[in-house]
C-alpha cells in the first residue's frame, strides 16, 4: 500500500468525490423535505419529534450509502 494516498492526484481526487458526495446528500435531503407535507427542520429542532427525527436519520445513512457506492463503484 505505501505512500500512495500522499499523491496530489489520488489526495485532490479523493476531496473532489467527498464535496461530491455531500453536495449530492444535501440535494436529497432538500428534495426530500419539499416532498413532505412539513417542514423537517423545524419539526424535529423545535417540537422535538423524536420519531421523525430516527426516520430523517434512517433516510440519511441510505441516501449515503447509496451515494458512496456510486462514487465508488
């Protein structure tokens, strides 16, 4: 394995597909949320939804899982 992370190219392309990726997640989650009939943010910071908040939770690790896999394979 080595040093082989070090390079300029493999370190500037690993950051590339990371901003990638979270901006590809926040696409989702915007998408999601204007698909719901409420507003997510202000249901689970304000009124403290602890049940919507695990779905949100749930929803995200998919939609990066799904994202992962996509820049990676």
């Amino acid at each position: 394995m080595g040093i082989e992370w070090l390079k300029p190219a493999a370190f500037v392309g690993s950051i590339v597909y990371a901003l990638i990726g979270v901006v590809i997640f926040w696409l989702c989650f915007l998408i999601i949320d204007k698909l719901t009939p409420y507003d997510l943010w202000a249901e689970i910071c304000e009124k403290h939804n602890r049940a919507l908040a695990l779905v949100v939770a749930a929803m995200c690790l998919g939609i990066s899982i799904i994202v992962a896999a996509a820049i990676h394979g």
